[in-house]
C-alpha cells in the first residue's frame, strides 16, 4: 500500500509506473460499485488542464471537446475504434477509453491513436491516490481509471473524446461526463447479476447514458430492448436514429459481417454529431482500423477472438462460417467463472472439431474441470481434454489439422496475445 501524505507535507516524487500500477490493482478488493458520485468528486477535485462538463450537475462550464459515449453489450469496442480511426483519418486529434486491456493497461487510454506513457499513468495515479486517500466510499479500480484518462484528456490538445462504458451505462463511471452523442450497440444478456433479469431490464441500464435533448444513435435491436431504449429517449427529449443498413461501400480491416453493422453505427455517429468527415476519411479510417482479439488472424491457421457471452460467441461462429465454411476448428477455451458457460459451449460446439481447455492465470477464470463439465453435457460427442497451459494447449492444437481458435473471453484473448508475442502478461505488468 502507498504510504498516506500528511497535511502540509511536500508532495512526494511521482510514484514509478509499475507501483502506481500496483496501486491501482489494489483497489479491485473495492470490487464493482456502480454510481456516479465517486467519478463527480474526482473529475470535481482532481487538479487538471481545462474544463471538464459533469452531467447530472457539477462543474461549471463548456468542455474542451464533443465526447461521443458507447454503451451496449457487443461491439461497443469496435465502434469505439472505428470512430477514432475516422477522426484520425479526418486529421482530428482523439482520445480514446475503452475497457478491459488485452495485454497492457496503457491500451485503455489513447492519445491521437497511441498509447498514453507510462510517465502520464504514473503521474496522473501518484495525484489521484493522493487525493483519495481518505476518502470513503473509497473509489474502485474502474473510476480511478476514468478519472485518469479524463485527466489525460484534459492535459492533451484534442478535439474528440470517445468513451466505452465499462458496464451498463446509467451508473457507469463514464456516465459523469456530459457527451454531445449517446451511442448504443446491439444489446443481449450480459452482467445479469448487475444489470437486471430480463432484456427490457439490461437495456434499460445500457440507456442510462442517454441525456437531455442530447441526440441518440443505436443498432438495430431486439423488441425489448428497443423498447426500453425508446422509453428512455423519449424522457429525455433525445432525438433517436435506429442504425438498420450495413456498410458495404468499402472494405473494414475488421473480419466478419457484423463489423458492416457497427461501422454503420460508428458513421451514423459522427454524422448526428455533426463533425466534418469527408468520405475518404471514412474509407481510409474503416480500412486501417486496428482492434485485436475481434476475429483477429494471429497466423495462416490461427484465430484470436474475445466472445465473452452467448451473443458474442454466435457471432464468432458465424463469422467462423463465413471464412472456413464447413471445416471446424481445434477450440482452445477459457471463460470467465461469472459468464453463461453452457450458452458459450452451445454456440461454439457447432464449429468445433476437438476442445482444449488450458488453466489460465486470471483469477476470475472458471475451472478447467468445472468448463469440461458443462462442455460434456452440451456436446456429449464432442471431444476434449484439460491442459496446464496455453503454451501446451497451443502445442497440442498445432499437432492437429484444423485451424485453430482461441475464445472465450478478453481476459483470455489478452494472455493468449501475451504469450504468443512473448510479453508480460497485463497482470504481471505491476509486479515487482
């Protein structure tokens, strides 16, 4: 733990990156704790360049920026990315938050495309764990690090903000900040525990982000779920646009159909906004796009994909369909412990041919053992077997003649990244 400053001390030295990291890991014992005021209080007190426009009440004044706010179950990263590379392409200065990191916490906050420095992490998390360190409620894992990239922001001459809501939207720590347009991809269950029972439920949370008379962009969406959407907008006098055609002009960097719907969104987007893009910017923007682990092709055979829920891994299977047709792949999987296990193994059994589970790193994973279980019991025909790890299950599959791909979730896809490019995995990144 970081030791406290006593009042009327001299502020101490930035703390290094990797125990400012350490730090910040710490406060995962807060767990998640959705609502607004812990993230109101940090943007209200921590110091920073500029004005910073709080939604729901707080400070005073214009932002320096239009900020553009994504919320949904699946695709909300695409969208994220493929909004920022436009701007880019257009010649605007962006800054980019989205969550979880793959392989590096810096991934989650972007400046005009690259990575924030481990000095501005240092410094910006040496100032806030200043400031909090009496505070209670304590602020989480999630807030402190919006609030850093708020800080980030603020520090940096940029004209467009885009931010990912970490989960759902109405309490989500992103929802502090005023935007100029709400965005909402193609919501399905998801975070049950947090968000709500039934779709009208989730949606309803994910709708949260919509403000007063601040205009509306959302993907098609299943009745339920468009429904709670309308309800919210039309309480808040928001103007609202439904997303229906694909983007098939020209190519996406980003595999599979889906990716047509979510550049549609993302175009949609800036247009509602009212920013100045030029359709070569949309062209060359779509076709350099970069977001790993989304379908992402590692080598000739071998397939990254970070499907986290049912809907997700659908998706993959689909578009696993569209690339290799009837040949099935060699299934390396690891889920998270909290997600729908059996409706993942029921969407990626069809397009499997033989499953390897490897024992991962992450804290959260589900069990190997207890993965197999439900896998048995989904495709009883279907083999597998346990690995001790990635390196292994990698072996194993490269023995065998089918492409490969790994799923299962984002924490998974970001060690799996890690490994096979011979880095430090994101929770080694602080160790010391």
């Amino acid at each position: 733990m970081v030791p406290r400053r006593l009042s009327g001390e001299v502020p101490r030295p930035s703390l290094s990156y990797r125990a400012a990291l350490a730090w910040l890991y710490s406060l995962q014992r807060f767990g998640i704790k959705l609502g607004l005021e812990n993230t109101q209080r940090l943007l209200t007190e921590l110091p920073r360049k500029g004005d910073l426009q709080i939604a729901h009440g707080g400070l005073e004044g214009a932002a320096p920026w239009k900020v553009i706010h994504v919320a949904g179950t699946n695709g909300k990263g695409s969208v994220c990315a493929m909004i920022d590379s436009i701007l880019r392409a257009q010649g605007y200065r962006s800054g980019l938050f989205t969550s979880p990191h793959l392989v590096t916490f810096r991934e989650r906050i972007r400046l005009n495309g690259e990575m924030v420095t481990e000095e501005a992490v240092a410094s910006g998390l040496t100032a806030i764990c200043d400031l909090v360190t009496d505070w209670d409620p304590h602020p989480t894992f999630f807030e402190v690090t919006t609030a850093l990239a708020l800080r980030c922001f603020s520090e940096a001459e940029i004209d467009f903000v885009i931010l990912e809501t970490g989960m759902g939207g109405r309490l989500d720590a992103t929802n502090a900040i005023q935007s100029d347009v709400s965005v909402i991809t193609p919501i399905d269950f998801d975070h049950e525990k947090w968000l709500g029972q039934s779709l009208g439920e989730i949606a309803a949370e994910k709708a949260g982000i919509i403000k007063r008379k601040v205009p509306v962009i959302s993907a098609a969406q299943r009745r339920e779920a468009e429904e709670a959407i309308r309800t919210r907008a039309a309480e808040c006098e928001a103007p609202i646009k439904y997303v229906t055609a694909l983007y098939d002009k020209t190519p996406i960097a980003l595999a599979g159909s889906h990716q047509m719907q979510n550049a549609a969104v993302a175009i949609a987007a800036l247009r509602v906004a009212k920013i100045d893009i030029s359709e070569s910017a949309i062209v060359h923007g779509l076709a350099n796009v970069e977001w790993p682990a989304r379908f992402q092709r590692w080598d000739e055979r071998t397939i990254i994909d970070g499907a986290h829920n049912p809907a997700a891994a659908q998706v993959l299977a689909d578009t696993w369909r569209e690339f290799f047709g009837d040949q099935r792949a060699t299934l390396i999987l690891a889920v998270l412990s909290d997600k729908d296990l059996r409706g993942i193994c029921k969407a990626l059994a069809p397009i499997s041919d033989y499953v390897l589970l490897p024992k991962i790193r992450s804290a959260r994973a589900a069990a190997s053992e207890e993965l197999a279980k439900v896998l048995a019991d989904t495709a009883p025909l279907l083999p597998y077997s346990i690995t001790p790890s990635i390196a292994d299950a990698l072996n194993q599959a490269r023995e065998r003649p089918h492409p490969i791909l790994l799923t299962g979730s984002l924490h998974f896809a970001g060690e799996a990244l890690a490994h096979l490019r011979g880095q430090p995995a994101a929770f080694e990144e602080c160790a010391q």
